[in-house]
C-alpha cells in the first residue's frame, strides 16, 4: 500500500507541475494539430454526466440561474439538439456551443424519460 501511495503521489506531483498541457496518443483519436481548437464564448448552464455513454448528452446538474436551470433541464435530461444541430455526444456538444453566439436565442430539445421535449433557450457568455 505505501508504494501504491508513493506512485500517485509521483504522479500527481508530475501532473501538477507540468507545463505544457496533455495530448491524446490514442489511435483512434484523429488529432489536427495545424488548427487549434476555437475557444466556446457561450454557455448553456450544464454540468454534464461524464460517465453516460449513450446517445446524446445526459444532465447531472446545472448551474444556478443558468438558461439550462431557466429550462427546466433537470438532472438525467438527455441533450439530444441544439439549434437545429443533433447532438451526439459532448465532442458535438462543445463544437455546437463554439458555432453559436452569447444572447443567441436556440431551440434545445431534450429527452426526460421517454418524451421529447422543446424548449428555447438564450445562451450566456461563457
């Protein structure tokens, strides 16, 4: 147990010292390192459930007076599209949130158990 201790002890210590940041070296993850990644400017309010591994994206909270919250969104809600966009999961998620701008009013459609719903939303600067 105390060398178990001793190597994430070392490991954290790497990580949090570390300066440039990590990188994917994962074979399936195509990486474009000639185009950096585009900031998102917009937000939704949502704190997403990072281990839901099915279609779309599932709610595991959001944040206090957020348009999500605004929504109605509660906590198991599944994003399934967001202005007009499908979304399949939080890479689609992310990527939709960077195309969109803040005081944008988007429709969101959800799923809460087995009914879709669609409310409209106006996003807020992130």
């Amino acid at each position: 147990m105390v060398k178990v201790t001793a190597i994430l002890k070392e490991a954290t210590e790497y990580l949090a010292n570390r300066i440039e940041p990590l990188t994917v070296t994962l074979s399936s993850a195509p990486i474009d390192s000639a185009t950096p990644k585009e900031k998102r400017k917009t937000s939704l309010g949502t704190v997403s459930d990072f281990s839901y591994q099915g279609e779309g994206v599932r709610i595991d909270n959001t944040l206090p007076g957020s348009p999500a919250q605004q929504a109605g969104l509660q906590p198991g809600d599944i994003l399934i599209q967001l202005a007009g966009q499908p979304v399949s999961d939080l890479a689609s998620y992310a990527a939709i949130l960077r195309t969109l701008r803040a005081r944008e009013k988007v429709e969101l459609q959800f799923r809460r158990d087995d009914e879709i719903k669609v409310v409209e939303v106006v996003l807020v600067e992130r």
